[in-house]
C-alpha cells in the first residue's frame, strides 16, 4: 500500500498534472495506494499525521509537491521508524530532488518508488524557537535566519511568483528579489555558540544559513560540502562585508564558490545556539513559520528512510 500526498498548486498547477499522470500509470499496473490533496497550508502535515495514526506496520508514503510540501510531511511524522518516504518532485526550487539526483520526470521518479533497489537513511534538522510561542519546526534541506529568510517572506507574498512559474521561469523571481532585499536587509549582530560549548560574536552578519543538503533557494549551492548522513549541520555564516561586496558576490553561491571569500564562514557542527539583538524572519526549506531573535537548531541523524 502506498499513500500519496499530493499538492496540486506546487508550482503553479504542476503538482496537478503529475499527479494525473502518475494516477493513470498506478491504476494501469493495479497497484494499491490512497491519495490525498492538500487543501491550504499545513494540511500536508496533518494527512501525514492521519497516515501514521490510521495504518498499522510500515508506511510507505509518497510526496508529490515541491520542498515545503515535503517540509509539512515530515513534520506530520513523528516516528520515524514506522515510515518509508517517497519524492515525486513537482515544485520550483526541488533542492531535495537535485541533491539526491531523484528524476523530475514524474514516471521515472515512480518506477523508482514502486521498484526500489536502493535506500538512504537521511538526517534532518529541528528547530527551537527559544524566545516565541512557536512549535519546534523540522527541515530535510536547510534553515536559515535573516537575509535568505526575508527573501522567502517576499517571495511567498509575489503575485509574480506564481505568473513566472507557469512559464518555468519562477527562479527569476529570486533573483529580483534577493537582489531587493540585499539592500534593505538590516545587518545583525550575533552570538553563536557551537556544540554547546564554543561562543564566538559577529557584527554585520548578513545570514546564517544551517543546511543538511547542499543546495537552497533553487539551486544556489550553500553549502557545497553538505553531507545528508553525516550527522551534522552544514552552516555558511555572511558578516562583516559591505553590500557592493556582496551583490558581487552573489553569483558565486550558483558554484559554491562564495566559501573561498573573506567574511563568509562555514563549518559543521551538531547543534547551533543562535541569539541575535533583534528579531529576523526564519525559513525552514523556504517557509517562513516566524520571526524570532534566539534559536537553537540541531541536526537528529539518519532518520528519515527515504527511496532513491
């Protein structure tokens, strides 16, 4: 038995169409499933809590959406144990998908699903909102606080976006926006303390990016030594450098090559204590659950069961 998720506005009617031709090809080969669409934010999340509660044994449960919509899965499963994910990806930025090379094309994406010949055991990354009455949100991609994260706020409240997307040019819209934002993005200072043991303060810190896979923001490749196994946060820290420099700088991060200049930081680590002097907005692969000043992110391994 296979039970679907389905967004079907992922990328602006996307998610719709594959899931048509992905349920002409299921009832073809006569195979078992349940297929639900999601209705409005958060619903994923709660058909994925539904799936878990109602099924006995182990859950073999497919997504078919973009990252947000695997985002709200994951945080509707609370056994990990008990579940086996599957990926059709059908949104904008598919960083997931482009990190574990799963296809596009939405067949192909499910013969490998229905016929699985390998297996990967995935970390992911929980947020704590310490300073807000927020849930502890987890991620499967990345995490971020201030720039990055003012740019999914943006994006997410475009009309454009979802224009552009029907014409497959919703990248483009990032763009314009990261470049905005770049200049009306408020500079923090912060304390970081790392493994709960080393502190060390920024000044004019533009992001700080917490990433378990290499990529965000479609394609834009953070953190080009991010493992999904290892056990560890992958963090790109921007501070000290001036706008000019940065919008310089900014075509670099498409290459990973943004890590080789002075004043972008990147190390691992299991967990990261972060407390900023004022409140920025938080992504958590692209969605934007709020704005807090101190939270504390950590990375829970090899615990997602995922088909390649």
């Amino acid at each position: 038995m296979y039970h679907f998720i389905i967004n079907p506005k992922s990328s602006s009617g996307k998610g719709i169409r594959h899931w048509w031709t992905v349920k002409d090809e299921l009832d073809r080969r006569n195979i078992d499933y349940t297929a639900e669409l999601t209705k409005q934010e958060g619903h994923a999340s709660l058909l994925a809590e539904e799936i878990c509660q109602k099924y006995d044994g182990i859950k073999n449960i497919v997504v078919l959406g973009g990252d947000g919509t695997l985002n709200e899965v994951i945080n509707g499963i609370h056994n990990f144990d008990d579940v086996t994910l599957g990926y059709i990806p059908s949104g904008s930025s598919n960083d997931l998908a482009r990190s574990l090379k799963i296809p596009r094309k939405p067949l192909k994406s499910l013969s490998n699903i229905l016929k699985p010949n390998k297996f990967i055991y995935l970390d992911y990354g929980e947020i704590i909102f310490e300073d807000q009455k927020l849930k502890p949100r987890k991620f499967s991609c990345s995490s971020g606080i201030g720039y990055d994260a003012g740019v999914c706020v943006e994006v997410q409240s475009s009309p454009l976006k979802k224009k552009f997307n029907r014409f497959g040019a919703g990248k483009f819209i990032y763009l314009a926006i990261a470049i905005k934002q770049l200049f009306s993005t408020k500079f923090m200072n912060a304390a970081v303390v790392i493994d709960g043991i080393k502190k060390e303060n920024y000044s004019k810190v533009l992001l700080i990016s917490n990433m378990i896979h290499q990529f965000e923001g479609g394609g834009l490749k953070m953190a080009p030594h991010a493992d999904p196994a290892d056990g560890k946060l992958s963090i790109c820290l921007v501070h000290g450098m001036s706008r000019l420099i940065i919008l310089l700088l900014l075509p670099t991060i498409i290459f990973g090559r943004h890590i080789h200049f002075k004043g972008v930081e990147t190390f691992k680590c299991s967990s990261i204590d972060i407390i900023l002097d004022n409140k920025a907005a938080v992504h958590t692969d692209g969605e934007v659950p709020g704005f807090s000043s101190h939270i504390n992110i950590r990375c829970i391994p090899g615990k997602i069961r995922m088909i390649l």
